[in-house]
C-alpha cells in the first residue's frame, strides 16, 4: 500500500511540474518583463488542477478505507457476509484479496458453529431428561435461563419457562420435588401415589458463568427403567429357586421311592443311609430358603454394644481365619448379628476362592468416626466383570451359589449406615472392605 501511495504521488507531482512547467513558459512569452503577474497566473491554473487531481487519486483510496472500517465493524458485530472489490492490481488490491479470504474463513466457521449448536440444541430438546439450568437474577434468585421439552412438560405442561423463578414454578409441580431440592444433593424421589407413582433422580452440579452462579437441574424419569429392573430380577429369582427346588426335590423323590421299595421288599438294612440323605438334602433346601427369607426381609440393625474381643471368639468358632492387628479398644454401637452374619458370608467366600486357608485374614480397625473391616485372601481375585456386579443380588458365578452373600452383606452395611468395597490385592487375592459409622455406645 505504501509503494501503491508513493508511485501515485510521484506520478502526480510529476504532472503538475510539467504542466506548470509549460504554463510558465507561455505566460512569460506573453508578458515579458513581468515574472509576478506570470507566476501568480500560473499558480491560479495549476493549484485548481492539482486539488481535483489529487481528489480524484485519493477519494477511492479513502472509499476503500471507510468499507473497510465498515466491514471490520460488521465482523465485530458478527455479520461475515459482507466482501470488498479493488480494480487496481496493486498492494491495496493484496489487501482486499487477504480480508476478503478472511471474512470467507468467519463465515465457514460460523456456519459450522451454527449448525453444531443447532445439533446441541436439538439434541438437549428431544433427550428425555428434563433440563433446567437456573441462575441468580440481579433482582431475584434462582431464575430459570433455560428449560427443555422435557421440564416444560414435567413443570408446565409445554409452556416456557425462562424467566420464572423455580419457587414459582415448585409451588405448582408435586412436592416431592420440592423437597428433593430442599435436600440437597442428588438422589432418588417418588412423586404421586399408587398406580400414579413415579420415580425420578435428581442430578444437579453447580458452576459460575459471567460472574452469576448457575444450576443446572437434570431429572430422569426411572419408572419404567425400575420396573423392567424389577421384572427381570424376579425371573432371575424364580429360575435361581426353581434350579434349586428341582436339583434338591428330584433325588429326595427318588431316595423316598427307593426307601419305599426296600421297605416293600423288607430290606431296611440301607435305610439309615437313605434317611441321612434326605435329611442332608432337606436342611440344605431349608438353608437355601431362609437365606433368601433373610435377604428379603433384612429387619432394621438393633444397635447394642459389642466388645471386639467377645465378637471375634464368636466368629472364629463358627468359620477359621487369622486376625491381623490389634483389634480396636473402645466397644462399638451396632447389631451384632447383622455383623457377624455377614463377616460369615465372606469368610466363607474367601476359603472357596482357592486361598490357602491359613491366608484368610481378619482386620479390624478405627479411625476417627469411622470402623473399617478388611476379610483379606490370596485366592484367585475378580475379573472387571465380576467386580462390577458381585455386589448386585443373584449375581453368582459359583455352580451352585445363590448370588445372595455379599449382596447380603451389602445390605447389611447400609443398613447401618455404611458401605462395602471390593477390590484385588497387589499379589493376589481379594480385599473385601466394610466401612461402618464409628459410634461409640454411652
């Protein structure tokens, strides 16, 4: 552009020396002996020819410079769809070609960026998972700056909501709502009653944008999820019992006839033997079901006082294992059945892992408010697959296993306020922790 403006500018001064050169020449031949009215003639021709000369090589120049500013603003502004024309083939013509592959470039990236927030848009609108996300208004709290279809309909039947405020619109939503929200948290909740009830989770995660505290609310409808969870648990429950029923009722049949045949014959040498098996068969059938009566009907923990050193002898009579550290000196609050009915389970599981059973360990520790018992082996451990659903109830991958030990302790720990974690050991083996509320008794 400088080359541009210098070559111009030398071109113009060159013009406006010769012609005033030639000026000169003829008014000094016309009026000899008079150098100041020819001067002064001269000047009067040149210096109109020079401003409309100059006017006319600078006007397009500072055209060019005022699109331009013009175009920069609209870019500013977010407009790309403007373009700019330059007939010289000179460096401003450079310039042009350069902001024009600009602009070209802004509009590719926002019609790419208009078309993914367009997919956003209509994917966040069609999920079912109503959406709210909720800020704080200069003049009130907790405004809803955006809602799907999904809350519309759950909050409004369809209608908007942005710019309501949520208390508004929960005074006419169910009040299970409300009070989730009042909580605080994620969580399930139950809205109506009866065949109109409805189960949601509440999911919500807090964040700033443009110095305001956002919200963002997400509520799945489970009903339907729960329900098929549910009916396909109880078919896996009623294959589990009838596998069980006919592996245990089918040889009981069978020695019952036989003992009627020998009794028939009058050879009752080999009944004992026959009514010891049915009777082995028939307390394992009895086991099989006051496991599942246990499991379905997990009364609430009777918290009392339990001595550690008491609790462990009990255990240690009923299955083997060695107990690491010292056990903890204050007494701890909880029921102790509950507790020593699912230590059982897993001291049980650890000697059918294929660990040695002088490597099934026992820990008992506290720390601050909180228990921790570790059932440690060295046997074969858990895949990611088992590991994932051990813990889900009927899940076993034992031949004749019931899939309801650790799913009892499972529930046994929550019972009480705590929870279980399974993970395998550096070297081998399992760790089954339980992590119980410390409460000490009064």
């Amino acid at each position: 552009m400088r080359l541009s403006l210098v070559t111009r500018f030398s071109a113009l001064v060159g013009t406006l020396l010769t012609v005033g050169i030639f000026i000169a020449l003829g008014l000094d031949h016309l009026l000899p002996g008079q150098p100041l009215l020819a001067a002064a003639l001269c000047l009067a021709c040149v210096v109109p020819v020079a401003i409309i000369t100059v006017r006319s090589q600078v006007q397009p120049i500072l055209s060019l410079f005022r699109a331009l500013e013009g175009t920069v603003t609209s870019y500013r502004d977010g407009d790309f769809s403007f373009s700019l024309h330059w007939p010289q083939n000179d460096e401003l013509a450079d310039l042009i070609r350069a902001h024009n592959e600009l602009g070209n470039v802004l509009r590719e990236q926002r019609r790419d960026l208009v078309q993914r927030e367009l997919l956003l848009d209509t994917m966040v609108q069609n999920t079912p998972v109503a959406m709210l996300l909720v800020a704080d208004a200069p003049q009130r709290a907790d405004t809803v700056v955006y809602a799907n279809l999904a809350a519309r309909q759950l909050l409004a039947e369809g209608r908007k909501l942005e710019g309501h405020a949520l208390p508004e619109l929960l005074a006419h939503a169910s009040p299970a709502l409300g009070e989730a929200l009042a909580r605080g948290g994620d969580g399930l909740f139950t809205a109506g009653e009866g065949e109109d009830e409805q189960v949601y989770h509440l999911a919500r995660s807090s964040f700033s944008l443009n110095g305001r505290k956002h919200e963002l609310l997400l509520l799945r409808h489970l009903t339907a999820e729960l329900r098929r969870q549910e009916v396909q648990t109880w078919k896996k429950v009623i294959r589990v019992i009838s596998h069980e029923l006919n592996n245990s009722l089918a040889p009981l049949a069978s020695l019952a006839h036989s003992g009627a045949e020998l009794v028939r014959r009058g050879q009752t040498e080999r009944l004992p033997q026959i009514l010891e098996t049915i009777g082995e068969r028939t307390r394992h059938l009895e086991s099989f079901i006051l496991g599942y009566a246990r499991f379905a009907k997990l009364p609430t923990p009777r918290l009392e006082r339990c001595d550690w050193p008491g609790f462990i002898a009990r255990l240690s009579s009923q299955v083997g294992f060695r107990l690491e550290g010292e056990l903890p000196q204050e007494p701890a609050l909880l029921d102790q059945a509950q507790l020593e009915q699912a230590l059982l389970n897993l001291l049980k599981n650890a000697h059918e892992s294929g660990s040695a059973p002088e490597d099934v360990e026992l820990q008992v520790r506290r720390a601050q408010d909180v228990l921790r018992i570790d059932v440690l082996d060295r046997g074969s451990g858990m895949n990611e697959a088992v590991l994932t659903n051990a813990l889900v109830p009927f899940y076993s991958t034992k031949r004749s296993g019931t899939g309801l030990g650790l799913a009892l302790a499972r529930e046994i720990a929550e019972a009480h306020g705590g929870r279980i974690l399974l993970s395998n050991r550096e070297g081998g083996g399992l760790a089954v922790t339980i992590i119980l509320p410390a409460l000490t008794p009064h």
